[in-house]
C-alpha cells in the first residue's frame, strides 16, 4: 500500500494543459471589460430553451467548458432571470413556452437585452410555419440582437455578446 502511495505522489498528473486560443481569450477578455464599463459589474446571462432541438444550447454550454472558460473573465451563468442581464433564448419559441417566456422577460430586471439565438431563434428556422410554434423569439420579445447560425458557435456567441455591449455602451454616450 506504501509503495502504491508514493508512486501515487512522485508520478506525473495523467493531465496535459488545454489548448490556447489567444484570439478566444482576446474576445472573452474584450466582452467582461464591455461589460464592467457598461454595467460596473460582471454579466449575467440566462439561457433560456424555447424549444429548440439542444444543439444551440450544447454549444452555449461549451463555453462554460475549459477551454473557453468564461467566468474568469467575468461572464456568468445564472439560475434565476432575477439575477440576470442578457437572456440567450434558443429554439422556435413554442406555443406551450411563450408564456414562460413573457414571464421570464417580465422578471428580468434592467437593463436587460433579448438575444435570439441560432436560426430557430432568428425566424423559426426549420420549424416556421409549424402548428407548434409561434416563431421566432421577436414573435414574442423585443429582441435586441440576433446570432445566426445553425447551431452558432462559442465564437460568434462571444462576438454577439461584445457587439450587443458595445451598442448599449453607444447608445448610453
């Protein structure tokens, strides 16, 4: 048992360093200072699932991951719309959701910004038209901005986010 102890301890982590991506770090970095200039504070974002097929939401969820890793520059994930400044809304906004929606807007304090996420988001993508769906998250919300894609990745997620922070920042001057 010693023996098993100490090879335990004197062995190398079977861990190697993640990759590095100074342009993803740039833009992380560039999005927690937007938003320290723009709010004083760190931003807080709430996903919310409108009924979408979950690949815009594995990719949001990427950027909580190690290798983007978000927080340490000041953008968090929160559980309640109460603590939250930017709703990321993915998927069509269904019928049986738009009213959790409306109401998830309403508790959302201000500031808050509406991103529609991916193409369901954007227009209902290939679900528009459906008897399910109401369409597009502008069909129920303001929305402030859009991110296309299908799914969109962690980059232009970061890029979108930025970009929102840069106009509100805009419009404030």
């Amino acid at each position: 048992m010693r023996k098993f102890l100490l090879e335990g301890l004197l062995r190398r982590p079977l861990t190697e360093a993640g990759p590095s991506d100074p342009e993803i770090a740039a833009l992380a970095l560039a999005t927690g200072q937007a938003a320290r200039r723009r709010l004083g504070r760190s931003l807080s974002i709430r996903q919310v699932d409108a009924g979408s097929c979950n690949g815009c939401e594995l990719e949001i969820h990427a950027l909580s991951n190690s290798y983007y890793d978000l927080e340490r520059f000041g953008l968090h994930f929160v559980a309640s719309p109460r603590h939250a400044d930017v709703l990321l809304v993915t998927g069509p906004v269904t019928k049986n959701m738009a009213e959790a929606l409306r109401r998830t807007y309403a508790a959302t304090p201000d500031p808050k910004w509406v991103v529609a996420v991916g193409d369901c988001g954007r227009d209902g993508g290939c679900f528009a038209g459906s008897y399910a769906v109401e369409g597009g998250v502008s069909a129920v919300l303001p929305v402030d901005l859009v991110i296309p894609g299908c799914p969109p990745s962690p980059k232009a997620l970061l890029t979108g986010l930025l970009s929102l922070l840069d106009a509100a920042e805009g419009k404030r001057a």
